[in-house]
C-alpha cells in the first residue's frame, strides 16, 4: 500500500553533496522513502494522505550518533569531575559489575533513545553488553541503530571468554539480519582490553561478513604512552601491525596524534568519530579534527555514554565541536558550521557505510527527518539557516522526528515510548545506583 506524505517547510536543509538549503519547499515521502522535493505549490501534484505544515520550521536529516553506550544513560551523573583511568576503574566498572544485567540495559537503552529522539538523532552507534535487549528496544522504538558485537577479554554478566562474546553476538546478528532498522559491528572495547588474539579472531569474521569496526582507540596521551613502554608500539601502529587500519574501522576519540598517525589514517581510510564534549569533561585531551579534515579523513561525531557527557544531546555536540576546534587552532573558520553540520549527518553515515541510505535529504533515500521551530526568541532572526541551527538553537525546540517514513515524535510528544512509565523505572534505577554514586567535593 502507498502511503504519501507531504512536509511543508520553511527550510529544508539537505546536506547534499553542495550543502544545499531549499526554501518553502516540500518534501514528499512515500512509504519509508524520500519520493521528491520540491517547490511547494508544485507538490500538489502527488494529492498526499497527510500534509504536514511545518513553516516556521527547518527540516534536516536526523542526527547520526557515531559513538554512544546508551544504556549507560542510568549512570548518569553518577562520578562526575573524575580523571578517565579512576572513573572507569573505580566507579563505572564496578557498577557495571553488580547491576548491568539484562533489565538495567532494556531500561537504560529506553530512556536513552527517548532523549536521542527527542533531540533529534534518528540512528546511534552503540557499544554494550546485551545487545539482545538493546536490538529489542531498538524496533520497539522505531529509531535507527547499529549495534556493537561487544569484545573484551575479561569475564561480564554478558559472557564469559571470547567464543561466549562472538557466538551470542552473532546470535542476534542472525535473528535481525533482515531488519531494515539495525546493522551490526563489531566492537571491540580498546587495544588495552583486547588481545592480538582476540583481534586476530575477529578479523575473519568481520571479513566473511562484510562487517565494521568500532573501538576506543588513543583516547589520551597516557593510553598511548603505555601502550609504547608495554609493547614497543603505540595502538595504531598495533593495529596497523595486525592489518586492521582500513576503511571498515571506526576509531573513537583519537585525541593522542601526531602527523604520522594522521598520514596513517589518511592512507587507509579510517573513519575517525570525534566525542568533544565527553573529551572535554574526562579532561582526555582534544582530537584534532582541522588537521584530520584537511588531511581527508571522514571524522563523524558522537557523545559517548551519558555517563561521561551528560547527555545525547547532537546539537549541542556540534557546537562545542565547532566552538572548541576554534579555540585550539586559533582560526576562527577552523570548523565552519556546515562543517559541524556534516560530520553530525553524512559524516555518521559514511562511517557506517550507510550513506547511500540515510545522513542526508534526498529522493530515493529514506526518510529521516528531523522538524525543528526556529521562530523562537532565541533563533530570530536568522541570516543563515545552517548557522542558526548550530549556534543558537537547542533541543527544546525540536519538534517532530520521523525514522524510515514512521513519525517517533509528534508536536514534541514521543510515539512509541511512553515516557511518565518509562520515567517510573528510571527512578526506580535510581534507588538501585545510589550507593555507588561518588561525591566529588
């Protein structure tokens, strides 16, 4: 059956390959696809089912999350102001340890793909344990998602040694192969939580399957300084040891590089996903993305967990990416705003290899669509549409978000999750965290 559905509005910013932004056009879905865009008073034409007037707003493609561990979001603010190392090894694991069971990551993934949908992201990167619930949540919720295969070679609630890790992730790989919602990776943690071995284990597979990679890689100098005293190479030298630098790998944070490892990631075509704010709080040090676009590398952005952000919040992601690239290259057109804008959509999606399907808004790609209200004080008035969205607009504003032609939020309210429920067992969880909770001051 086709279902025709036509959005009106004042902008529509494409992030085409020109960056192009239509005004009072339309944009015609049909089913889960973009059928057309075109000027308003030619769309009638199509005599839609349903019209959507949406002209006080911009319309853009949904916001690709490159990086996150969503249902870490019920650990949230739970040891803030802590260097990387304490925070993880003293605090989050140990959490993770006594709670991180099948419930916590239903519950947790929920409550984080509400706030991702609600500032307009239509598709995340994860990597946790569980993906079994994770991939439930995910088609329960409508929203996009590519799941990590988790890897790490010590014992979790998840699964006890690598042939446990590989063969129940690829369990649910099987089941949801078809599903036009969820693609799968594998997701190594970090060179210092793996083993060549395991590395070595997984690469067949990844090659049989034709699928990526994504792992924390250089996330500060001090991971790269050991790593070169334990093994006499650094982690990227490791893994280019191992063959693994190539287009199919996501590297994640990347804040420790110097020339040499940007030519490297040049050469091979790795996909670098830039978490500046996470960056920021854990105090890791900062990636270099001006030096990494010039030298053509594909860099996506991503919040990491909720935990070491505090939030999924992608616009506010893109503008402490723009803000802080300036600050540190003291070039004020360092990371331009169309810019900040690409490596939130298309970016995300070539990353993926998922950008012949979603990342940006044209005909014959599907539809997901983010609607946000700039006739707001705090966006008028505006000169440049694209700039406003990523300096000036916030959250709050977004209005309406569909994934695959389905519409997940309406008039600011979510569809598919019910959210004074979904609030009840976040408080519950609450109770459950409390006694691990660290008070810094």
């Amino acid at each position: 059956m086709q279902n025709t559905h036509q959005i009106n509005a004042r902008w529509i910013i494409t992030v085409d390959n020109e960056n192009t932004v239509l005004e009072n056009h339309a944009l015609i879905i049909q089913n889960d696809i973009i059928l057309d865009i075109l000027p308003q008073a030619d769309a009638i034409k199509y005599k839609p089912e349903q019209v959507s007037d949406l002209n006080e707003h911009a319309i853009f493609p949904g916001f690709i999350n490159a990086h996150t561990h969503a249902a870490m979001s019920l650990l949230k603010g739970l040891a803030d102001d802590i260097p990387l190392q304490e925070w993880l090894n003293e605090h989050i694991w140990p959490a993770e340890t006594a709670l991180a069971d099948e419930d916590f990551v239903n519950d947790g993934t929920e409550l984080a793909i509400a706030e991702m949908i609600k500032s307009g992201t239509t598709c995340f990167n994860d990597m946790y344990f569980f993906i079994n619930k994770t991939a439930e949540v995910v088609i329960q919720s409508g929203i996009r998602a590519c799941l990590g295969i988790p890897i790490i070679d010590f014992p979790t609630r998840w699964a006890k040694d690598l042939p446990d890790y590989i063969s129940k992730g690829l369990a649910v790989r099987e089941r949801y192969n078809n599903d036009k919602l969820l693609n799968f990776c594998f997701s190594p943690h970090a060179p210092y939580t793996v083993s060549d071995e395991s590395l070595k284990t997984i690469q067949p597979i990844m090659d049989e399957l034709g699928i990526r990679m994504h792992m924390h890689v250089h996330e500060t100098e001090s991971e790269v300084s050991q790593a070169i005293s334990e093994n006499g190479m650094s982690p990227l030298d490791r893994l280019d040891d191992l063959n693994l630098l190539s287009p199919d790998l996501l590297t994640v944070h990347m804040t420790a590089l110097n020339n040499a490892d940007i030519q490297k990631l040049a050469t091979h075509g790795v996909h670098v996903v830039h978490c500046p704010e996470s960056n920021l709080k854990l105090a890791s040090g900062n990636c270099p993305v001006t030096k990494l676009t010039n030298a053509g590398i594909n860099v996506a952005l991503g919040t990491d967990g909720s935990a070491s952000n505090n939030d999924l919040d992608m616009l506010g992601e893109m503008r402490t990416a723009a803000l802080l690239a300036k600050g540190v290259t003291k070039k004020a057109n360092a990371l331009p705003a169309y810019l900040a804008m690409r490596m939130a959509t298309i970016n995300g999606a070539k990353a993926l290899g998922m950008d012949n399907e979603i990342g940006s808004l044209e005909v014959n790609k599907q539809a997901d669509i983010v609607a946000i209200d700039l006739n707001t004080i705090e966006t008028q008035p505006v000169y440049d549409v694209i700039s406003t969205l990523v300096y000036s607009a916030s959250r709050s504003q977004i209005s309406d978000v569909w994934v695959a032609g389905k519409q997940l939020m309406a008039h600011h309210k979510l569809t598919t999750i019910d959210a004074s429920e979904l609030l009840k067992k976040t408080k519950n969880w609450q109770k459950k965290v409390y006694p691990f909770h660290h008070q810094s001051y």
